[in-house]
C-alpha cells in the first residue's frame, strides 16, 4: 500500500512550504506549493489576486489549484495557503483524496517574527495588520485542529526534524 498524501496546514510563518519541501525531499515525493500553483495558474501572486479581485475570488483559484494538486499524480506533498484549511470545502477534498492533514501549529509570536524576519509581511494581505493578524490567528485555531496530525514548532525546530516527524507518522500503522 502506498503511503496517503500529505497535506501541510498553518498559519502564515508556521512554515509549510519549507517543511513541506524537506518532507519531499525526505521521502522522495513530488511537492507543490499552493501560492505558487495559484500563481502559475492565474498569472498573477495571491496578493495581487487578493487586493486585485478580493479574498472571494483568491479562495475559489486556491480551491482549484488544491483539486488539481490532489488529482494529478505528481506530488505527493502540498503545502497550502494559512486560510485554504478554514473553508470546509478544501477539508472535504482532502479527506476524500486519502490525505495526511498536518497541521504545523507555530506560536503566533514565532509566525509573526518569521514574517517580519524576511521582510515580506507587505506581500501578504492578512499580515499588514499585526493586530488583525494575530485575530486571525487566533480564530483560524479552531480549523488548524481539525487536521489529523499536529506537529508542535518550537523556535528552534529545522525544516528537516519536523519533516521528519511527519514521515515517521506516515509509516506508522493505522489505528
């Protein structure tokens, strides 16, 4: 049996992407990155289909590019967007794909500090705003807890150990 696919949650600066790509790497798998299927597709970055066209519109092309991650047989890891877990819709495409959900659950002050380490809080729209940001967070807690592993990251944490930690997860057996 092959292992289930991997889907990586979180919030912004929780670090998906990078764990996402160590976890491929780890275990020989395809990865996507959901903002970047998103902008391969649509032409345009989700902030600019975000300030450009509305949130509404960034979740439906983000929904799109999930199915299409989820249906092709490329990766087998795909690290999604911190509000593509929030809509029921991409938590009911996942679960009926098979997948891992992982959620990588990054203290807010440890979100914040990566964001604003590599200067980019401007290119995302749900960062501008510190304060609206951390409401955010905190009200996209409750959708991050439905996935059906959760790492801890701690400050110190590399990309590898928690991949790490997802792949010994994954050759676990089912209960």
């Amino acid at each position: 049996m092959s292992r289930p696919r991997v889907v990586i949650t979180g919030f912004m600066g929780a670090g998906k992407t990078t764990v996402g790509r160590a976890l491929a790497r780890l275990l020989g798998e395809g990865f996507v990155d959901l903002d970047e299927a998103v902008a391969s597709a649509e032409g345009r970055s989700p902030r600019e289909l975000i300030d450009e066209e509305g949130e509404d519109y960034f979740r439906e092309a983000e929904t799109r590019a999930l199915r299409l991650a989820l249906e092709g047989g490329g990766a087998r890891v795909v690290a999604t967007g911190g509000g593509a877990w929030t809509l029921r819709r991409n938590r009911e495409l996942v679960k009926a794909h098979g997948c891992l959900s992982v959620w990588l659950d990054a203290p807010y002050e440890l979100c914040r500090r990566r964001i604003e380490a590599c200067g980019r809080a401007s290119d995302r729209p749900f960062a501008r705003d510190p304060s609206r940001a951390r409401r955010l967070y905190e009200e996209r807690l409750a959708s991050y807890a439905l996935a059906d592993l959760r790492v801890q990251v701690a400050p110190d944490a590399t990309a590898e150990e928690l991949a790490a930690r997802v792949a010994v997860a994954l050759d676990a057996p089912p209960l």
